[in-house]
C-alpha cells in the first residue's frame, strides 16, 4: 500500500510540474505575441524618393512622414529618425507610403560618380590629346570652360570661314586624365588619346557632342575662387585682323 501511494505521489507531482511547466509557456508565448503586435512608430516616404537623392535632400525636402505599424511589420533596417540618412545618398528607388530602410541608402563615397550628378546633370565622358586636356594639370574638382573652332561655309561659291568661340562654361571635372593633378606628369606619353569626365547638363551635352564631332575644341581651366566671365564674343578672320589698340572694334 505504502507503494502504491508513493507511486501516486509522484505521479500527482511529476502531473503539477508538466502544468506548470505548461501555463509558463502558455504565458510567454502570449507575451510573444503581443510584443510582436506592438505598434512602433517608423519613417516612410512621403513621396517617391529617386535613387541618387541624398539623405539632406530627404530631409530638407520633407520626404518623410511618420508611420505607426506593428512591429512585426518592421522591414530591415527600418528607420525612426531623420538624422539616420544624413550622410547617405539613395541607392534605389523608395516608393510613396514605403518604410525607409538604410539598406537602400549608402554612403557617397561608394556612388562614385553618381553621388555627384542629378536631376539633368550628366556625365560625359570626353577623349582627346593631353594638351587639349589639360592633362598633368587638371584634377577632379576643377571647373573648366569648353573653346571651340568650327567652319561656316559662306555662300554657295564662299570660302569657309573659321569661327571661334567660349561653348561652354563652368564645367566641373569628375574625373582627370591620367597624370591629372598639380605638378604631375603626364603617363600616357605622345599624343595617345586620353579621357576626362565632365559634368555637364542634358541642354549642354548637346553643344559638347556637336563640337566633338564638326570642329575642335580645347579645355581651359578656371581659377579656383572668384571666377569671372567676359561677355561672349566671336573671333573670326575680321576680327582678327582688326581688334586690338588703335583698331576699329
């Protein structure tokens, strides 16, 4: 008898432990749950936010609002303050009403040169001799302006007339030729061809293709504070021969 009631004793206790056991799993996985459907307050887009934008541009822009969503619905990386972005640039398209997470976000230096071009600024990639390119001079960060030379044919029967001009000013230099940078030399050697990239508008790409492709051109580069412009002119054979002191203008 006194066996089969210690039996039963341990049975009655071993049946309370798996209860217990049981109601504190019970009550922890509930605690799960509700912590899983918490609302916690996120940053989405306001509005469709281009890839390239920069995270002050967001900010400034006001292209964030905020967001309450549970917090299982929190994506990956999801921000909750502004400042998260303010070094970074925008390495995908984040669409309106989207969660802003930094895993769409990077910071300039691994853009390259697309942290530096956006809305209609391009890049253009320009070939020539490294005198035109100012090679072992230039560097990246300089402003240059574009000199061309082209020929206007004058009448059916004329001669062609040779026309110079400013095309373009201001440009700013993305990237170098090779040797590019005060004091250096030039690498290539002879007149091999070399490559500067150039910053340059959707409008004024167009004047730069055309004077690559029907005349010549030469880069000049601009001092590097306090730039100035002289009106435009044209030089031409006339005024070759006659612009200077104590000539007609």
């Amino acid at each position: 008898m006194n066996y089969r009631a210690k039996n039963i004793g341990i049975a009655v206790a071993l049946a309370a432990l798996a209860a217990i056991l049981t109601s504190a799993y019970v009550v922890n996985y509930k605690r799960h749950v509700q912590r899983g459907e918490g609302k916690v307050t996120v940053l989405v887009a306001a509005r469709d936010i281009p890839a390239g934008t920069s995270g002050a541009d967001v900010v400034g822009r006001k292209m964030l609002t905020q967001q309450t969503v549970p917090r299982k619905a929190v994506v990956a990386g999801a921000i909750s303050s502004p400042d998260q972005l303010a070094q970074y640039v925008a390495t995908q398209d984040v669409y309106q009403g989207e969660q802003v997470s930094t895993r769409r976000f990077a910071p300039p230096t691994e853009q390259g040169i697309r942290s530096q071009i956006k809305g209609t600024q391009r890049a253009y990639e320009l070939a020539g001799d490294p005198n035109s390119l100012l090679a072992g001079t230039l560097k990246a960060g300089d402003h240059v302006d574009v000199v061309g030379n082209w020929s206007v044919k004058q009448g059916n029967n004329g001669n062609d007339r040779a026309i110079t001009r400013v095309v373009l000013r201001n440009i700013l230099v993305l990237r170098a030729p090779l040797g590019g940078g005060a004091g250096s030399t030039v690498t290539s050697g002879g007149d091999k061809s070399q490559n500067v990239q150039l910053r340059v508008t959707d409008v004024e790409v167009q004047k730069l293709f055309w004077i690559e492709k029907n005349g010549s051109w030469h880069l000049t580069l601009r001092p590097p504070v306090n730039s100035v412009d002289s009106g435009n002119t044209i030089q031409e054979v006339d005024t070759m021969f006659f612009d200077g002191p104590g000539r007609r203008p």
